[in-house]
C-alpha cells in the first residue's frame, strides 16, 4: 500500500478505514457523495472519530460531484463547484455493501492493479474471507 491513499466513501466504513491507515502514518483524503462523512453512525461514536480523523490530518470532502477517473487521477467538483484533483497510490472504493464489481470493472483500464475483495465479489461473504481475499 502506498503512502498517499484516497478513500472513495465516507460513510462507517470508509471513515474507520481512513482513521485505521491514518494511525500507521499514511496521508489520507476522503470523498464522499452525501452531506455529512459517517452519517450512518451512532452520534456518540461519529464525534470522537471525526474528531481523531481531523486531528491526524485526513482531507475530507462531502457533497462532491461529477466525479470521474483519468490517468491514475481522481477528479471531483465540491459543493462550492471547485475542482479538485487527487492523486493517490492507493485507491480504497467503500461505496457501501452490495456487490458492485461491475460498475468499477472499467478502473482496469485506467489503473495498473485493481483487485476485488469482500462484498464487492460475494454479498454473502463473511468478514474472515474478505480479510483472506485482502491479504492475497
């Protein structure tokens, strides 16, 4: 895993992945489509976890648009319609839990190593298979 990772969703799942890599000094940006990064936590839980992701640094994005993927580069509008450009050695898609393979089948065109894992490949897949998909 490179140094420089950009998280595509900021929702549980995307957060704490951000805030786990962000512990082990990796520069993380998190984008996120919705208002609000961790919507879909408990309030007392999303505070003190917005609050470590904020102190560790970690660029975050909400309300973004128009996204698109060029060149190892990811391209997005925020809510005041300023472009941004993100350059990251690592990509992590935590755009929620069904399987979505298809919709990002396309990256390999455009990115040297993509790889699936978890429910990406099987809604049926237990955390145990996505951890071994992930470590091969």
């Amino acid at each position: 895993m490179g140094d420089n990772v950009l998280v595509i969703g900021g929702g549980l799942v995307g957060c704490e992945t951000a805030d786990y890599l962000s512990e082990r000094g990796k520069s993380v940006t998190i984008v996120e489509v919705l208002e609000r990064m961790a919507d879909d936590m408990v309030p007392i839980l999303r505070r003190p976890l917005m609050d470590r992701l904020k102190s560790k640094g970690v660029k975050m994005f909400v309300s973004i648009q128009k996204e698109r993927i060029e060149k190892n580069q990811f391209i997005f509008m925020d809510r005041e319609r300023n472009e941004h450009v993100l350059r990251g050695n690592t990509v992590i898609l935590a755009t929620g839990g069904k399987p979505q393979k298809g919709d990002w089948e396309n990256l390999k065109s455009k990115i040297s190593e993509v790889y699936f894992v978890g429910d990406v490949i099987d809604s049926k897949g237990k955390i145990l298979d996505a951890v071994a998909e992930g470590t091969e």
